[in-house]
C-alpha cells in the first residue's frame, strides 16, 4: 500500500480582486476625503462658524453650504483647494527617525511644521477677510521665525508658547545646517553631531502632537473629530452622494 499525501485541488488559485469593486470602493473614499476637506476648510476660512452649534446644526448648514456654495455651477468659492501633504510627510518624517536618520528627520518634520503654521495663518487671512493674492504673499515672503511671532500674534491673537516658538526654531537652525551649511557651532565629532540631529528630531516629534491640538483648539473648538463624524454621516446620505455624483 502506498503512502498518500494531500490531495492537490485541481484549478485552486488565489481569487483574482475584484478591480470595478475596488476602483468604487477607492472613489468612495476620495468623495468622503473630500467632503471632509470641503467642510475643514470652509470652517478654516470662517465661511461657516461651528460656535455654539450642534452637531445637527452644523450638519444642516453644510448641507446648505454644500449646495450652495460648491455643487451650484455659478458660485465661486472664497478659496483656493490644495493637496495637503502633512500626512505623507509626516509619514516620511517618522520613517526617517525610527530608522536613526535624524537628519533627513529634522528635514521632514520641521516642513511638516511649515505646512502647519501656512495654514494656520491663509486661514486667519481668510478669517479677516483678506483676499487670497495679500494672504499668500504674506505667508509666503515671511520667514518661519516672524510666522509663528509677529504674524501669528497678530492674525490669530493667541500667542504661541514660548516652549512651541523655541522648539521651531531649534529645528529650523538644524534643518538649515543640514541643507544650507549652516552649521551649528559644535566640534565636528561624529557623537555630538549625531546627538544634536537626535535631540533635534525627538523634539521636533513630540512638538507636532501639541501643534495638532493646539489647532483643534482653536479652530474647532476641540469638537474637529465631531465635526468629521458629522460630515462622513453626510458623505452617507444617498442625497447627498446622488448629488455629488451628477
């Protein structure tokens, strides 16, 4: 009697995906990605004031938004829409340091940090109600040390710890003596090098958390994880998806 193995299955194969399925599932994302960016920035610019509102308040008057202001053909919106690479930044940046690459770490976290202070600032501009070609000079001729000073303080009103200020401006230096030669004033030894870029980059990392809430505050009023529940139950609302579709 012969020893038997397993028994091959004829034609068993791994399942070929489903692309329509997944093509569909992808838009459905991006449709939800940006609704939720439409209503982020629409609050960033003042075009809708979350205070003192509900979250059905809110939701009523985005829908109102919504059809007004970005599926009507004739409106213009207030505002300019741009691709926002925080996250992949970021991703990047924490990519760099968990593998002891402080340096390209410094790099990356502290152009996380100037997407983050730009945006706080064209949305103050907006706020005030300043056109955008003013805002984005603004933002654009300042250097990072009078954006988070002078700038901020007077856009924002609410100046920024002296800890937050500090802690940029460290990581700034240290990304500049990287790109641009501008080296700190430190023996060229090869363990301080590499423990300034480290102790530039941890604190550059724990910086954003606080930047991140700092934002929430000040903006949303800490409800911004509320406010994106709101606008994803929207982005459900067969109406609102027929909408959006035609």
């Amino acid at each position: 009697m012969s020893e038997s193995g397993p028994t091959p299955v004829e034609n068993q194969s791994k399942p070929k995906p489903d692309i329509a399925e997944y093509v569909e599932v992808l838009l459905a994302y991006i449709k939800k990605e940006y609704l939720v960016g439409i209503g982020e920035l629409a609050i960033e610019a003042g075009e809708i004031d979350i205070s003192g509102k509900s979250g059905a308040e809110f939701d009523e008057e985005f829908r109102t938004y919504l059809s007004e202001k970005v599926l009507n053909s004739e409106a213009t919106l207030l505002f300019k829409q741009t691709v926002d690479f925080k996250s992949a930044i970021l991703t990047e940046a924490d990519r760099y340091y968990e593998t002891g690459r402080h340096e390209f770490a410094v790099v990356f976290y502290i152009t996380w940090i100037e997407h983050w202070v730009n945006n706080m600032i064209i949305g103050a501009c907006r706020r005030h109600g300043y056109n955008v070609e003013d805002s984005e000079k603004l933002f654009v001729r300042a250097n990072l040390s009078n954006k988070v000073g002078p700038v901020w303080n007077l856009l924002l009103g609410d100046p920024l710890a002296p800890s937050i200020i500090q802690a940029i401006k460290e990581t700034n230096d240290m990304r500049n003596g990287f790109l641009h030669y501008k080296w700190p004033s430190i023996a060229l030894d090869d363990d301080a090098w590499d423990t300034r870029y480290k102790k530039a980059s941890s604190t550059a990392r724990a910086l954003i958390p606080q930047l991140i809430e700092l934002e929430d505050r000040l903006i949303y009023g800490n409800r911004r994880t509320e406010i994106r529940r709101v606008i994803e139950r929207r982005f459900e609302s067969p109406g609102i998806s027929k909408m959006h579709d035609e």
